[in-house]
C-alpha cells in the first residue's frame, strides 16, 4: 500500500464508529514526571485522585448500556500509581467490565516499588501493565522479567526513547476549522476520556480546564464537546459521536503538530502554542 493511499485510509476510519465502547480513566490528574507538552497537562494540574465511589457509578451505568463488554479500558493519570487504591480501581473496572481489555498505562517509576498484592491484582483481574519507556533511568529488562515470573501481561504503550515528543498546538483565538482539526488529530476517534459522568472525545477537551486556570485563558467547553452518559440511551450514539468532530475542535491546530525532543515541563504555555 503506497503511502498516500494509507493516509486516507486512516483519516476516512476517524469518521467510521467503532463497533464496542472503550475509553481512557484519569485516576490522577497528576503525575511524578511531567513532561514537557503534556496532552493532559499534568504538570499544571492539582494534585487530584479519581473519587472511587463516584468512578463506581458511573461504570454502573456504563456496564448498563453495554453489557460489560467493551473494548478497552485504559487506566492512566497523571500518574496512576500515585493512587493509594490502585488495586481497588482495577478490581472495580474488571467487576463491571469482564468482557474486554484493561491496560494500566504508567512511567513505570513507581513501578519495581509496588507490593506482591499489586502484582496478583493484576494477574488475577487480568490487568495489563503497559509503560511508555521514557529517556530516564529505569530497568526496563528487570521490570519485564518480573511481570513474566508473576504471570501478568506486559507491554509497552509507547516509547519516547527514540523520535521526540509530539506536541499539540493550541490556537488561543479557536479559528481552526473543525473537520480540518478532526482529520489530523491524532486522538481522533481513539482516546475518549470517562470524567464526571461525562465522555470527552479526547483528552484535551477533558482537562483544557486546567490549561485556562494555569494560563488565564478561556477556551470554551460546551454541552456538543462532551456526551452525559446518564442521558444517554444506547451505545451506538456515544460510538457515533466519539467518530465526529465536536465544536472543541476549533481550538486544536493539529495539522501544526511538531516533534521535539522530550524533556521536563518548565510550566510555560509556549509548551502547548
């Protein structure tokens, strides 16, 4: 397949809703690296812990609509490690959810310092540990060979090791055309977030509160950039609108993406224009 070809493929399945649900879990809004760019914006966030009681509600009424079956589930922050019932929260996402994948996505910093009870909570809820490699100083080896010897899927979700860091263009002023930010979006249709009772389409939209407080901006979320799931009353809508541009959209300048090299967050709002 040439390469022109495939681009256009891959930018038509944006617009094509996916057969069963899945979605991303902040259980921190903080984390212990903060890198540079972060598409969370982790290092301007509050240190923040997911309510579990509220996180449980909501899981019932998304196991309502579907059964319990999704696709996947992605467990991640910030950083979710830093959360003293980490290992509750991966119980309760396998309880409603028992049908399907649940990634944990960590640094892995905190990784080789977690106890036996983590590890058998993970094998035993068939959890996978997914780290993104970062250029820092962590035995990547040691902590594969100790989740074989435990029995507990591991991959990596991504790797920074090598190629920088791609960052995402906020454009202040919300001139974009949606459907343009839509196409080169990379989060298109592939990372919706669970918050509040609400699903977001991608992270940006979910956590752009913590990017107009740090920076005293105002870009603007309305009722079209998110889906209440208690309003909702089958599937296939949140699937149909996860596959749409939403009016958020105008703020991305996604095709002005660009790579740079990973470091540490200096906290500076050129990291994010």
């Amino acid at each position: 397949m040439d390469k022109y070809r495939k681009e256009v493929i891959n930018v038509l399945a944006k617009f094509v809703p996916r057969k069963t649900i899945f979605f991303d879990v902040i259980v921190t809004e903080h984390c212990n690296l903060n890198c540079k760019g972060c598409g969370s914006f982790c290092p301007i966030s509050e240190e923040e812990y997911i309510d579990i009681c509220e996180l449980e509600r909501d899981y019932a009424r998304l196991a309502k609509l579907t059964d319990g079956v999704m696709h996947h589930i992605n467990l991640l922050g910030g950083e979710p490690l830093l959360h003293k019932n980490i290992e509750k929260i991966m119980q309760l996402t396998r309880k409603y959810f028992p049908v399907g994948i649940i990634n944990l996505v960590t640094n892995a910093i905190l990784l080789d310092k977690m106890d036996e009870s983590f590890w058998e909570t993970c094998r035993t809820q068939n959890i996978c540990i997914c780290p993104t490699k970062y250029p820092v100083k962590i035995d990547y080896d040691f902590l594969e060979k100790k989740a074989k010897e435990r029995e507990v899927e591991y991959r990596y979700f991504d790797d920074m090791t090598e190629g920088g860091w791609t960052h995402k263009v906020m454009d202040l002023k919300g001139s974009r055309y949606e459907n343009c930010s839509f196409m080169y979006c990379v989060n298109a249709n592939l990372c919706p977030v669970l918050k509040h009772g609400k699903l977001y389409p991608c992270p940006t939209v979910a956590h752009i509160n913590k990017f107009n407080k740090a920076f005293g901006v105002d870009l603007k979320v309305c009722q079209g950039d998110y889906i209440d799931i208690y309003k909702v009353k089958k599937q296939e809508k949140i699937m149909k609108f996860f596959a749409e541009p939403i009016p958020f959209c105008r703020y991305c300048n996604t095709p002005g993406l660009r790579k740079e090299e990973w470091g540490i967050s200096q906290r500076s709002i050129s990291e994010w224009t």
